[in-house]
C-alpha cells in the first residue's frame, strides 16, 4: 500500500486524469473530492462490494436473468397498445 501525506487542497494523481484532491480536515473524517473522465467508474469501498458480490450473483444464477426477461417481455406486451392494420 501507498501511503501519502497530504493537506488541505493538496491533490495526488492516479493514473492520466484521476485527481484526488483534500477538501477538508475534520476532527473525525476527511472530505476528500475526486475528479475523473465519466467512464472512470469511482465508487466507496462498500459500495464497489455490493456491485462485486450482485454482478457475482448474477453471473451464478443465469435462470434468474432468463426469466427476468421474459417477465419484462410480458409487461412491455401488455403495455403495447394493438396495432391497427
């Protein structure tokens, strides 16, 4: 693990064009910003698990995601109005 030390409004770089900038020192936390292009996904730690263990999930239960379909499919036939010939 790196470790930095860093302070209020000082920034480190990740990678080209990830800036992790100190927004403010509390007694308690850090507000930290993070500026990045929109297709750099950037998440909390324990939200990045949560989509870890669902994508999982998803991926070992292939049934679900068929029948989720077919489901979708049903509802968007019942809400299509009959076309006229």
């Amino acid at each position: 693990m790196l470790v930095f030390t860093r302070k209020l409004d000082q920034a480190i770089v990740v990678g080209d064009g990830v800036e992790i900038r100190i927004m403010r020192i509390g007694r308690d936390s850090v507000r930290i910003g993070v500026t990045a292009a929109p297709e750099v996904p950037v998440h909390r730690l324990e939200i990045y698990e949560e989509i870890r263990v669902a994508n999982a999930l998803a991926v070992a239960a292939p049934g679900q995601a068929h029948e989720l379909v077919s489901r979708l499919q049903t509802q968007r036939t019942a809400l299509t109005p009959p076309h006229e010939d």
